[in-house]
C-alpha cells in the first residue's frame, strides 16, 4: 500500500508541478540558450530501478562536453570554469533537478528515492557494485533523498549509498514526508553542494 500510494503521489505531484511551472521552464530555457552554446537540456544515462538504464533530464548547467574536461564527473567549487553564468544559480538553487518532473511522471524515478548513478560510476559498472550497495536499486531513484538531506556532497558515494539502503529497508509514507520537508529546508541553503 505504501508503494502504490508513494506512485499514486508521484504522478498527481509530477503532472501538476510540470503544469504550474511550465511558464519558469520557458524562461529558464531562453536564459540557457542566449547564456551559452548548446541545448537546453542535459540528458544522461543513469541507473534507476533494478538497475536497468533510463535518460535522466536536467537543465544544461556546464559548457558541452564537460564530463571530458577538466575534473570529469567531479565539481569542487562554484568557480569550476566549466559552469555557466546561468548554470551557477541553477545550481546553487537546484532549479536544475526541475525537468526530472518529466522523469518521475514517466515512472523512470521518484519524487524521494536513492540518487540515480551514472552507468560506470563509482564501481566502474553495475557489475562491479558490492552485493549490499545493490539493494538501493530495489526502489525507484529520486530527485530528492535521505542520503541527499542529510550529507548533500559532502561525503563519498560509499557512504551516501549506505544511506540509499538504510532509506530502503526503512521506507514509508511518512519518512517520504520529512524527507521532502527536510529537502524544502535544503534548497534555501547552499551548503554542500560542491562536497
């Protein structure tokens, strides 16, 4: 039960969220495209649900290609060359994470829910996962999370994956709820972002 209302709210909030902020989506999008080159969107394979591979979409905050540049995956600082102006309050806002609306009414992921990784981060493959680190696949990934509200970045993906199994083998309703107040407390605050 607890599952099926947890989708059930997926879909209403999602459906509704796209509605109500369709007119920012249009403006964040002129702002992204006259800031810099390149498409409006960021889309990336991650590992979702079962560990089967979807798109994830978030609005481009970085220069094209900038995986291959620089630090790779890796983002220290705010002043990290490779961000845009526009990207820079994207970010430090998490108006970014926006288009995984889309993401969550599709079914690919949650509103709360263990982080997506990309395919061939930390461990080089879903392969080469340790066994306890593959139980936070069991549940949909989400734009938001305890591993999220509790460290951000600011520790290693070993350790926000502990958090992953511990919000799985937890979960209800109810923690969904603190978890999304606890993520509304976050966007006002930029701590940690950066690690």
């Amino acid at each position: 039960m607890n599952k099926f209302l947890k989708r059930l709210f997926d879909i209403i909030f999602s459906g509704l969220a796209l509605i109500a902020f369709s007119p920012l989506f249009l403006i964040l999008a002129i702002w992204i495209k006259s800031d810099s080159h390149g498409p409006v969107f960021f889309v990336q394979e991650r590992l979702g649900k079962n560990a089967e591979v979807f798109k994830i979409i978030k609005f481009r905050t970085m220069v094209i290609n900038a995986e291959n540049i620089g630090d790779g995956l890796s983002v220290k600082t705010d002043k990290d060359s490779r961000i845009t102006k526009s990207g820079r309050l994207l970010r430090k806002t998490s108006l970014d994470e926006l288009p995984q609306l889309i993401n969550v009414f599709l079914g690919q992921m949650s509103i709360v829910g263990p982080r997506p990784p990309v395919t061939y981060h930390p461990y080089g493959g879903i392969e080469n996962y340790p066994g306890w680190a593959l139980k936070r696949f069991e549940m949909r990934p989400g734009i938001t999370g305890l591993a999220q509200v509790r460290y951000r970045n600011s520790k290693t993906w070993e350790e926000r994956f502990q958090v992953d199994v511990e919000y799985i083998k937890e979960f209800s309703i109810l923690l969904d709820i603190k978890i999304l107040l606890a993520t509304l407390k976050r966007v006002f605050k930029s701590d940690n972002i950066y690690g």
